[in-house]
C-alpha cells in the first residue's frame, strides 16, 4: 500500500474517528491491571486499546490514516500524543492546540461561507461539497436510550442502547459490565478520562458545522455505562470486539522512542 504523508492535524482527525466507535467505558476503582481490547468492524479494518497505568495506546490503522504509527493519551496530563513511525516523528496535542485547531477550523469555515453567498446557489452547492463545508453547526442535542434488549455477541451478553442526535437514532451500541468479561476496572478510569476528551472534540465538531462535523460527527458518543461489544452507525460500518486481555504489557509501547523528533501540528 502506497504511504500517503498526512500532517497530524489530519492524521488526529482519522484516529479520533475510530476511537470514539471504541470508547464508551465505565470506570471503578479496584486494583490496576494492564488491558488490551481488540476490535475488527465488516470492512475488515482492525484496530487496538492498549492501557497501563495512566497511559492509553491507540493504534493507527494505515488504511484509515494513511500513516504507520499510534496515539498515546497520558490521563494526568490530559495530552494526546501523535506517533509517526513512518516519518520518526511524535507531535503533542494539549487541550490548549487541540482546542485552538478546533477554533481556526470554525473561523476558517465561517469565512469560506461569507465568501460564497455572493455565488449563484448550484455554483455554491458544489463548491461546499467539494470542501466540505455544507454541514451546518447546531447545539447538538445528545442523548441514549436502553433498547431493553440483550443479544449475545461472541461469548457475552450485552444491553442495546441508541444514540441520539437532536432525536434521531445515530447508532446503536452493546455493552456489558466490564467485570462480566475479567477486566480490572481501574484501567478504565484512565480510558474514561481519555473517552470524555474524545466526546468533547465531536460534540464542539458538530456545534461548529464544516467538514469536522460531517467527519467526527457520525462517532459521537457519549458516555454509556459498560465496555462496548458491537457498535452499529446507522446505514454505516459496524465495530465488534475481536479479543480481549490482560497479559502483562511492555512499557516500551507506552513511550515515545528517543530517537523520534517533535513536529509541529501546523
């Protein structure tokens, strides 16, 4: 596969997608205990939790964002680090960036509008779906809803629950207590942390508008109670986990390499 070298601001973007489909985990309070989860959705694309202590490793599928590498979220610093092993590069993205990306990127799509009401309407139309500018913002009305349904997915069961935007079904998730499938739960308030970030990113994505709505948008989801075994975007992708554990970890996954150079966002 030929490699396609995206700035991380894009890269960020693409990860953040398929890990929102991964989040929604609830957190505890008993003895820390290293975890991986595995999920596999029905185009085939695979992708990978990692947790130990305060610091969650992300996989990044090259299929998705065009680069070989993974995203380390530390909780006590509430940091999101891009790793590129293609190109020996890490980029840190505080609260601070990540937050002044989100605002240049409202800015940037509010002027692009002004610009192109003065356009004849057909002219506009293309011209918004060619930049990906045609999603509206809006104050994002999220909610979920208990199907009361269970259903088995592998070896456990799990509940139904919808989520709703402004009303609408926008998926449906299946989630079982994490104790039910052997994890410590204490792992899960470092990716609880890391969830609720994520959920912050989407939801000022949808209330913004632009093509950071059209692209985190369709992934939010906020917090549910319980580890997540199917996630079903409506008329889209469905995310199953694949595997589960809580083998003992190498820190060497959960660092930066010394050798790798910091890069800039922009």
């Amino acid at each position: 596969m030929p490699h396609h070298c995206q700035r991380p601001a894009s890269r960020i973007r693409h990860a953040l997608l398929g890990l929102a489909t991964c989040g929604l985990l609830a957190v505890g309070s008993s003895a820390q205990a290293d975890a991986m989860l595995h999920y596999v959705d029905d185009e085939g694309l695979e992708s990978q939790i990692l947790v130990r202590g305060e610091i969650v490793r992300m996989e990044l599928n090259e299929a998705i964002s065009g680069t070989s590498g993974y995203m380390l979220f530390d909780a006590t610093t509430d940091t999101l680090t891009v790793v590129d092993d293609s190109e020996q590069t890490f980029t840190p993205l505080t609260r601070e960036v990540m937050d002044e990306q989100m605002r240049a990127m409202t800015d940037m799509v509010s002027d692009l509008r002004r610009q192109m009401e003065q356009l004849p309407p057909e002219v506009r139309q293309q011209l918004e779906e060619q930049l990906g500018i045609g999603e509206e913002g809006f104050d994002a009305d999220i909610s979920t809803r208990d199907t009361g349904e269970q259903r088995e997915v592998g070896d456990f069961v799990c509940d139904e629950h919808e989520v709703l935007i402004g009303g609408e079904p926008q998926s449906i998730v299946c989630v079982a207590e994490s104790d039910s499938l052997g994890l410590s739960e204490a792992d899960f308030q470092t990716l609880g942390a890391l969830m609720d970030r994520l959920y912050e990113l989407s939801l000022s994505a949808l209330e913004a508008g632009g093509p950071m709505a059209s692209q985190m948008g369709a992934s939010l989801l906020p917090r549910v109670d319980g580890i997540p075994l199917e996630v079903s975007e409506r008329d889209g992708v469905t995310t199953r986990l694949a595997g589960l554990s809580t083998d003992e970890l190498s820190s060497d996954l959960f660092r930066v390499p010394d050798s790798y150079a910091e890069q800039d966002l922009f």
